[in-house]
C-alpha cells in the first residue's frame, strides 16, 4: 500500500473544524459527454455478455462432461453384471455406507441388479448394442445432475418378458433409478440421500398393513388395496379358515438387502406374517397397466406364499419340491402364476417310461427354488394327476399333508387312499402306476396333434405272455387303428416269439413248450398256419429269410441233438406240409440282390451277433475268427473260403466286407477270444466276388485318429459290426466297442476313398440292436440311458436312438423296458413313414421322424409281459 494514503473511517471524521465553502455555480455540461456515457454502457453490456455466454458455454460443457461420465460408468456397471465380473461391479460402486455397499454387492451375486426372475419378470437383453457399450442411449429414459454437478440420477428403462402360459407372454417395461456421485477417478453407483425416499407412511386393510415410503406412496397404496383384496380372496377359498387375528404386516423396504432376499424363497416361509420386499422404486416403476399387473402379480404371489405357509404351519422346508408343486397350483388358481402342466407334460411322461419310485429322490429334496427347473416337470405333472384324479381330497389337504419325517409311500397312502382301496404295500404303488398310465394316455390323447401324414394301411401284432397256475400263457394281440383297439387273435399254453414275416405279408410266430419239448413256427396271415414236417422235428426260427422271402431259415437238432443246426425251407412246400428242408454250412448272408450268400461258420445260440430283418442284434461280449465262404445261391456244393474273421456284411451285390483280426495276431480259428481289456487289433477288409481277395479299408487305429479331441477317448476299441444300405453306397456303418463295453462308437466308411468319419457314442448295454429303416435315412438302436445328458434321467435306464443321417442330429427316447434279444422293440411300416417302439408294458410309441411327428401314443394295458411288436398286412 502506498505510504502517503491516509485510511480514514467515519468514526475518524472532524466534523466541528469543518470548513465551509459556497459552492460554484453549475458550470453548463460539454456538448456529446451523454454519448460518451452510452458507449461506455454499451461496451461494458458487450462485455458482460461475452462472459455470461462464455460462463454459460464452460457450464454447458461441464454437464455434457459430467452427463458422458456418468454414463460411461453405468455402462461399467452393465457391463460387470452381462460378464458378471465381481471386480469390476465393485470398482465402480460407492464405500460411503458399508452396510448399503454389502447389500448391492449381495444383490450382485445374486444377478438381481436388473434382473427381476424371482418376480416372475426374465429380463430381455438389449439389442442393437454399439461396440464397447452395454446399455444403448434410448434404454436410458433420463440424467439429472445435481446443481454443484457431484450427485447424478439415473433412469433406465429394461424391457421384461411374462410368461403366460405355454407358448404365451407378456413384454412390459419397469424404469430403475441409480444415484451415482463423483468420485476421484469416476462416478460411483452410491446410495441415495435419505431426503429421496422421504418419510414413511402406513396403509391399513382388512388383512394387511402396509408401511411405505412416501417416494412411491401413489403406486404403493394401489398395491396394498390389491393385496388386501387378494387376501380376503384367499381366506374364502380353500377353507384354510383364516383366524380372527390373521393379518399380513408387509413393509416396503429401501434398503437393497431386500432384494437379494428374493433369490432365498425360504424366507417367506418361516411361519411369520412381518415380511420385509423391496419397495417398487428398487425393483422398477411399471410404465403401464400391463407393467402394473405383473409387478403387483409378484409382489402377491410373495405374500400369499408365505400366508399359506403360515396358514398351514409348513415346516420349511421338508419334502419341498412336492409342497412347491402344490403351493403353485393354488397360486394358479388365485390367478398369480400360470400352471405349467399341460397335455404334452402327460405325453412325456409316457415317453420316458416313468414310473412312481422315481420320484423318492425328489420327495427328500429340501430345496425351494425361485424359477421352475427343468427336472421339475415329472413332479409337477403328477402332483396335477393327484389333483384331477382324487378330486375327493381337495389340493390344500394333499398340501397340508406333507410333513416332517413321512415317507413318500405313507404319505400319498394316507392322503389319496385312506381306506387303501389301491391296496397295500407294493401292490398300493403298482395300482397306483396303473391309474396314473391310464390318466397320462387320456390326457395325452387330448392334446395329440394329428398325424402329418395317413396312417399305414396296416395293423400292429404283438405278443405278451402271463404266468398263471397252471403255467406260462401267451397271448397274440391285433391292433385296429380304425376301432383303437387291441383283440386277442389267439392264445396258447407256451412261450411265444414274434417275428416280421417277408415283406409284412403276416408275421412269424415261433412256438415254445418246454414243458413237451415242442418247438414249432408258425406263419400268421389271419391264422396261426404250421411251418415245417410231419417228422415233429423241433423247428425253431428267427424269421430270418432269403431277399425275395420266399425262403425261411429254420433250425432244427443235430443227430446228437446237442445243437441247432441252419436249414433252409421253402414257405410254400412246407405250408403244404410237403418240407424239404436244405442244410446250410454256417449262418447265411444273402446278397441284395439274392444272387450270392455268405456263410460265417458258427452257431446260431453260440455266436453274439444275430441278423434279422436287416437289423443287428449285439448280445455278447466275446469274439472269434469263423472260416467264412461265399457261394452262388443254390450251389451251395461249390463253396469258396474267403478267409476267417467275423460279422460278414455286403457292401452291394458284387463286394462284401468282414472284421478279422490282423495277421500278425495269428488267433485259432474257431477260438474264442476275450478282447476286453486287451486282444488283438482287427482290420475291415473288403472283398469282391470275381477275385475275394481281401483289401484292408480301415485298422483299429485309424478308427481311433478320428474320433475328435471334444468326444471321450476309448482306452481300448474292438470293431463289433457294420452295417449297409442301398441309399448309401459304398459306405458302411461301422460300430466299434470301447473298454468293458461302456459305450459304443458308430463310424462312416467310405470303401472307395477309404475315409473314416467319426458319427457318434452312444452307451451300451448287450442285447442292443441297430438296423436303418426302409428309405435309410434314419438308423436306429438301442442303448443305454448311462452317460446321456439329459436332465430327465435320474436313474440309468433304456433308450431308443434315432440318428438322422442327413442332419446329423440325434433323438433319443427313454424307455423302461427291458431288453431280451431278440425281441423286436421296433418296426418300421411297410412304406417306410412310421416307427413303431415299444416304451413299456402300458404305452407304444409312434412316430413318423421323416415328418417331425414324435408324439402318437398307443395304450397296451393288457396284462402280462408284451414282447415282440411287428407291422403286418391287412
């Protein structure tokens, strides 16, 4: 400060020595001093205007700056949640309250920042994302920044998906609010300020109360008034007789605890009616009435969850899944969720050949689960048969019959049967299965689509067999497609076997009395007609025949009578009683045209593999090299050995190929050999009649080299068979066996380019079969249920695979049968466009693959034990 300045105050002032002057006369102003004033004016507006907009422009900028911030960071926190990555969730998310910060880290680890399935609402994920963003900018409905630009509000809107019924649903839209505040490096997901939520008020109802905060006091007064309608709904249905004091206290929280709290359903049933659920600003405000009505359908479908639980004194949480069942049924009825049974549910269960000891797995199971699980279907859809079959016990007594400590038996005992009309013990489970077959093939029958194509104009045989006091009967039924119904065509006091007959012109029914020690075949055509001479030689068939059916091979006893031996018979001289049996040197295969014949030197009940009807039967573990000859058809006298191996196959009508062991190996002929763990390796050779000099196609390593890296690797591999079709030439279907047989793997040959192409594993069981139908695009076998991955499968069991040679996909269908080779469990109609399967003692499978149609049942419910099933004429 300058030295020579004087400060003075008022309080400083001299006011009595002041001296007074006259002052001069106004002197006359200049001329143009007024517009010197107004550009001095004029300058400094200009002025002040540049700094307003310059202010107004760094202002501007700082909001578009801090708007951009904002939305980078929520763009984080999406992107933690889609990869949920807990890392970068937390690196954006706000310390300032620890108690906040641990509720969102749990509402992260249980994938509810957005996602509202414990609500029934499965969110729908964006679309049309921009590389490196994970919300689009029109999902975010608004930004607002607080006025010192630290605090921002956010509001994004998530589209979310209902689902109505089968096939059915609803999309609405819930707008969610974040609060983020500026950090040192980036904003931060934060917790908002206590003024947001405001005070909270109380609503009081016939059968609620409800406490709220006043931020979303409009839509929470319409929820309480709904629920309390809701309730009063509740007590007068199900004659639960609510008490007098029966209220809900339901406070509609802020803290975000509450909801994580969604995933763990086991909360709102701990026999209390004070429940804590996340107020609707945390879960999402509805844009709509459709949006309202499915929001309000879960808030409902919570506290009438836990009323019913409190209602009934459920102890949670025993023998869950079924009280789950049962507590959706009834919120089905209330209207708040969708019953997810349906016909197709019944068909299925047909389909997998199920059976009531299956679910006492699930009856100890403890756990409530928020969303339906897959394996849960079985479960449901009985507990809908239970429902519809015993209407006399009304659903809320089944429900509040499950208790601590009961066994799955005495419970459905004690609840459906009372008076044990079904009776007891093992037989109460077995009348029980009965009705529920017979429930299951009705219900089905209801929501059967309509066959895509005619049925055959042909009918279905089949045979089953009951032992009685007086022995073993079988019986011989005829299926009516017209009248969908089974006649019994004629019974016997034996064992029956059923067979295709040539060309589905009848059937081939063989004949078994041990007792009299009578074998005898007989060929069905609207009657049993005899097959074979007048000598009473026991005859036994496979029904196997030459390519143009006109002949049978039969086996009869050797003279020593200690093995049956191949011979050939012609139908029509021995339907005339007139048999001429021709002896054949080993187990004939025929040529696709007829022309020529193999035989492989081995017995019929000794070897392991069994051809028939161009389909394979596999029923043993074993190998061994038989000699194996070629011959024109009928000069059988001028046999060609072709070389020693087994599983003769024709590739067309000139070329054949079998499995033999390498050279080097030097096995016996005629030994057997156990190749499982270890034995020698084995080659497919080719051959062709002009020379039948053996060609090697493909070595048991090459088969190994392509199996892929992705498919499990054999420790060991044993070629098994192959087989062939015309619509596929010069290729063969080759299956090989891995270690101890647990599986089996089916190759592609190609015998011109020698290439080997891995198709698929399957796991095995002996007594499997493998044949391709009539226009050989799909084959078909049998397998195990062991290894598949299929939810449905809770204990190992039988399965029909269907493999589509054109699309290279697999349908698998479970059956609960079982396996005697060789019974015919499948049979293709005459034109080629239906299967036929047997999927146990109750039910038929049909389909007609070609056409997608998998779902034709036919009931059996004929008593006994059914075996064989063939197509025949009408």
């Amino acid at each position: 400060m300058p030295a020579k300045f004087s400060w003075r105050t008022e309080e400083d002032a001299d006011w009595d020595n002041e001296i007074i002057t006259t002052p001069e006369p106004p002197q006359e102003p200049k001329p143009y001093a007024w517009k010197r004033i107004l550009l001095i004016v004029v300058l400094l507006a200009g002025v002040g205007l540049v700094i307003y907009r310059q202010v107004g422009r760094q202002i501007e900028a700082a909001t578009q700056n801090a708007e951009a911030d904002v939305r980078s960071s929520l763009n984080l926190m999406y992107m933690a949640i889609e990869t949920a990555d807990p890392e970068l969730f937390n690196s954006i998310l706000s310390g300032r309250d620890p108690a906040w910060t641990v509720a969102e880290q749990a509402v992260f680890q249980a994938n509810l920042v957005v996602d509202r399935s414990p609500l029934g609402l499965q969110i729908v994920p964006f679309k049309g994302l921009l590389p490196g963003t994970a919300v689009p900018p029109e999902a975010i409905q608004a930004v607002s920044l607080s006025p010192d630009l630290n605090t921002a509000e956010i509001t994004v809107v998530h589209p979310y998906i209902f689902r109505d019924g089968p096939g059915i649903t609803d999309t609405i839209s819930l707008a969610q609010t974040f609060i983020y505040r500026r950090g040192n490096s980036r904003w931060l997901f934060s917790p908002p300020q206590p003024d947001f939520w405001g005070n909270f008020a109380t609503f009081g109802g016939e059968y609620i109360t409800v406490t709220y905060p006043l931020r979303d006091e409009t839509l929470a007064l319409r929820l309480a008034n709904d629920l309390d309608k809701k309730l009063t709904e509740l007590c007068q249905r199900f004659s639960l007789n609510c008490p007098d004091d029966f209220r809900v206290r339901l406070r509609l929280e802020t803290d975000p605890a509450t909801l994580a709290m969604l995933a763990e359903p086991e909360a709102l049933h701990k026999g209390s009616l004070r429940l804590e659920l996340p107020t609707p600003t945390l879960v999402g405000i509805p844009l709509d009435e459709t949006g309202y009505e499915l929001l309000y359908r879960g808030y409902a479908t919570a506290v009438v969850s836990a009323a019913i639980s409190t209602l009934l004194k459920w102890e949670c949480c025993d023998h869950a899944r079924f009280y789950q069942a049962f507590l959706d049924y009834h919120l089905s009825e209330l209207g708040l969720k969708v019953w997810p049974v349906t016909h197709a549910d019944y068909q299925r269960l047909l389909n997998v050949g199920f059976q009531l000891p299956e679910l006492t797995a699930f009856w100890h199971d403890s756990e409530l689960t928020v969303v339906l699980q897959e394996k849960d279907w079985q479960i449901y859809t009985f507990v809908d048969f239970l429902i519809h079959r015993f209407p006399e016990v009304s659903p809320i007594k089944m429900m509040s019959e499950i208790r601590p400590q009961l066994s799955f038996f005495t419970w459905l005992a004690d609840t459906i049967d009372p008076t044990r009309e079904l009776g007891t013990g093992s037989d109460f489970m077995d009348n029980l299965d009965i009705e529920l077959a017979q429930f299951a093939y009705a219900q089905s029958r209801q929501g059967a689509e309509l066959p895509p194509v005619p049925l055959p104009e042909q009918d279905l045989l089949m045979v089953c067999s009951m032992r009685q006091e007086t022995g073993r009967f079988s019986y011989l039924y005829q299926y009516d497609w017209r009248a969908e119904a089974w006649t019994q065509v004629y019974s016997l006091p034996s064992l029956l076997l059923l067979y295709p007959g040539p060309k589905d012109e009848g059937a081939i029914v063989q004949m078994i009395d041990f007792n009299e020690d009578v074998w005898q075949p007989f060929l069905w055509q609207g009657e049993l007609l005899p097959i074979g001479g007048a000598d009473e030689t026991p005859l036994f068939t496979f029904g196997q025949t030459t390519p143009d059916g006109r002949f049978l091979v039969s086996y009869a006893p050797d003279t020593e009578r200690q093995n049956f031996v191949p011979r050939l018979i012609d139908w029509t001289s021995c339907l005339q009683d007139n048999c001429q049996p021709a002896s054949l040197p080993g187990q004939p295969i025929w040529s696709p045209d007829g022309q020529q014949v193999l035989y492989e030197d081995t017995l019929v009940f000794d070897s392991n593999l069994l051809e028939l009807d161009k389909r394979f039967f596999l029923f043993g573990l074993t190998l061994q090299a038989n000699h194996i000859w070629r011959a024109a058809t009928g000069n059988e006298d001028a046999l060609q050995e072709v070389g020693a191996g087994y599983a003769p196959v024709w590739v067309d009508n000139t070329h054949y190929a079998y499995i033999r062991f390498e050279p080097a190996a030097n096995v016996t002929v005629g030994e057997e050999i156990n190749v499982i763990p270890s034995g020698p390796a084995q080659q497919l050779v080719m051959a062709s009649v002009v020379d039948d000099e053996p060609h090697v196609l493909v070595t048991l390593d090459e088969l190994k080299a392509s199996i892929p890296a992705d498919v499990p690797q054999p420790a060991f591999l044993v070629m098994r068979y192959g087989v062939t079709h015309s619509a596929h030439p010069n290729q063969i279907f080759l299956v090989a066996l891995s270690l101890s047989a647990s599986h089996l793997y089916v190759f592609r040959v190609d015998v011109e380019t020698e290439e080997v192409a891995f198709l698929f594993r399957a796991a095995f069981e002996p007594n499997h079969s493998m044949a391709f139908g009539p226009n050989g695009r799909f084959l078909v076998l049998t397998s195990s249920t062991r290894g598949l991955d299929n939810s449905e499968i809770e204990v190992p069991g039988q399965a029909l695979m269907l493999y589509d040679t054109q699309t290279d996909k697999r349908h698998t269908f479970l059956l609960d049968t079982t396996f005697s080779t060789p019974s015919v469990l499948y049979d293709w109609s005459a034109d080629g466009e239906w299967l036929v399967y047997r999927i146990d003692e109750r039910v038929l499978g049909l389909m007609a693959p070609t056409h997608d149609f998998y779902q034709q049942l036919i009931r059996i419910d004929l008593g006994g034990v059914c075996g064989s099933l063939v197509w025949v004429s009408r």
